[in-house]
C-alpha cells in the first residue's frame, strides 16, 4: 500500500504538468517585443563605446577592455539575437526594425553630452554589466536567454542564478528547502494543489517547465533497497506507463535520502491544442513527504523531435537544479 503511495505520486506529478503547460510558442508578441528591447539595449551600448573610442582616444583600452569584459560573458550575443529576430519576423521586417533602432539611438544618445568623467563611468557600467548588474531586469532576462539558448546549463554554471526557499507553510507542508534555478526563468506560483512553485524559461514565454512538487506520502520514507526493489522490480515502469511511454528509470540519493527518477514522454490534448511533452521526474522522500522536480520540454504534437531536442538540452540543467536542493531540517 505505501508503496502505492509513490506511484500515485508520481503518475499525479506528470498528470498536473500536462494540465498546467499549456502551448506557448518560441515567438509571440511578448517575446519579440521583450527581444527587440534587449536588442536595442546591446545597440546602444555598441553606439555608445564607439561614441567613447571616438571621442576619447586615449580611453581607447578602456574601451577594449570594457568590450573584452562583456564578450567573455556574453560573446556573440548580438549576432544570436539578430539571428532569433529574422527568424521571429523575417529578413524584411528585421532589417527595416533594426534601422529604425539605429536612428532612434543616434537621436536620443547623441544628444546627450559626453564628459570624460561620464565617459569613465560608462565604461564601468558594461563591466558591471558583464556580471549581470546595471541592467534592467526584463532586458537581462532575455540576454541570458538568448545567450544560452543552445546550452542552458551553461547559465547556472556560469553563476546566473536566481534561489528560491519554502518556509514550510501553505503548499510546502512544512518542508523546508533550498533550490536554485538558472536566472532567466521565470518564477510564477502555480494553480495545483501541490505544486508550490514553476518556472518557466525564455521569461516566461518559453516551452519547457521547471516544477517543484511537495505533497504528503502517509509518512512512508523508503530505504535504498525498498527503492531499488520498486524499480529494479518493474513496478515502478509499470506505475508510469499510465502516464506515458518510459524511456528510461533509476534510483539516487540526495541529502541522504533516496529517490528515483524517469525518462518520459507523453502527448496531451487541452482545448482542442495537442502537445508533445518530453522530460525528467525526480522524486525524494522527507518527513513523510515526497518530493518532486519535474523539468519537461513541449512541442506541438506533429513535430516530438523538437521535444526530444529540447528534452536532451534540458536535461543536464534539471540535474544541477536537482543537486542544489538543501533539505534545511537537517541541519
């Protein structure tokens, strides 16, 4: 019977993911909108060090070195954004976009006077910028992105990260825990009972999901072996296969409890929409509770390798996002 417990678990956990995704798109219109703004951001800042070099060549390594700072943490971004945009909305609508932002940065920035000590202070801000400082929000999000589109990982083992911290009350059900997530997600509180938070990335308007599960398992609290046994058995597949095609299933611990995790993938149907999910369940044992973390990438329904791709890139960030949990009552 307990061990019925983790299946229901498990098959719910996937099960609220499916009702709660949805079939957001790469490119709507708040995503372009947010793009173009971070575009221009990178736009201008260009305009400006050219305003500098040009204006003050004895600040010329200054520049470089504020350049260099940047690129080492955001080379090529502007480049990856043109290539996201004319992708967005196309070669002409792009070029005629960008020019019109050129213009308008010309306008509004060489208006305004250059001192030299405006100059230094310029110079620092890209420095600080390169950290992920002294930028707007929305615009940092987007550069982040964008930046790690292809790696996403790669932004939470570069340090951009955001935590997030239950203080047991409400959907926690007195679990305290740490987790941190890369920082261009979106953090939003979610609908389910027992989902105590979700995240979303590409801010919010991106297709894979990052979901926190809390809910009480009647006390049960496997052992290694009892665990390996549920999986090794086949009853832990067999559990799963209500849910969606198991590619694959094994057992870890974490803060000396253990846990298992699957490999699935599933088509769902909401409203007349049919997407393809693909992604990782891990799932612990606390004080009675199990505990979940779902990281699962969409795609509509017609083309599942762009799932799986997104699936495959997904996967090494949903295990670092695993390892940073801290059970602080254990401490």
């Amino acid at each position: 019977m307990r061990m019925l417990t983790v299946r229901l678990g498990f098959a719910l956990l996937a099960a609220t993911y499916a009702l709660s995704s949805g079939a957001e798109l790469n490119y709507n219109q708040q995503s372009i909108k947010a793009l173009s703004r971070a575009y221009g951001f990178l736009l201008g800042q260009d305009y400006s060090l050219e305003r500098i070099e040009s204006t003050y060549p004895g600040l010329r390594l200054q520049v470089e070195s504020a350049r260099l700072e940047f690129g080492a943490s955001f080379g090529g971004v502007k480049e990856k954004f043109e290539r996201e945009l004319t992708q967005a909305m196309g070669e002409p609508n792009f070029q005629r976009i960008r020019q019109d932002l050129k213009q308008k940065l010309v306008e509004l920035l060489g208006q305004q006077p250059m001192t030299a000590d405006a100059a230094s202070q310029f110079l620092g801000q890209v420095k600080a910028r390169a950290k992920g400082n002294e930028i707007e929000p929305e615009v940092l999000t987007y550069l982040l992105a964008v930046n790690y589109s292809q790696a996403p990982v790669s932004e939470f083992l570069n340090g951009f990260r955001q935590r997030f911290n239950t203080d047991g009350r409400g959907k926690a059900q007195g679990i305290k825990l740490t987790l941190q997530l890369p920082r261009s997600w979106l953090a939003q509180e979610a609908e389910r009972p027992h989902l105590v938070q979700k995240w979303t990335n590409e801010g919010g308007t991106g297709l894979s999901l990052i979901m926190l599960d809390i809910r009480d398992a009647e006390g049960y609290e496997p052992t290694a072996k009892e665990m390996d046994d549920f999986v090794k058995s086949g009853e832990a597949r067999q559990a799963l296969a209500e849910v969606g095609k198991v590619h694959d299933v094994g057992t870890f611990s974490l803060e000396r409890r253990s846990g298992y995790w699957a490999d699935l993938s599933m088509n769902q149907e909401r409203a007349g929409i049919r997407i393809y999910q693909r992604g990782m369940q891990y799932q612990l044992f606390f004080r009675g509770k199990a505990i979940g973390i779902m990281c699962f990438a969409g795609a509509p329904a017609t083309q599942p390798h762009k799932g799986n791709a997104a699936a495959t890139l997904l996967k090494p960030l949903c295990q670092q996002v695993v390892n940073s949990m801290v059970l602080e009552q254990l401490y």
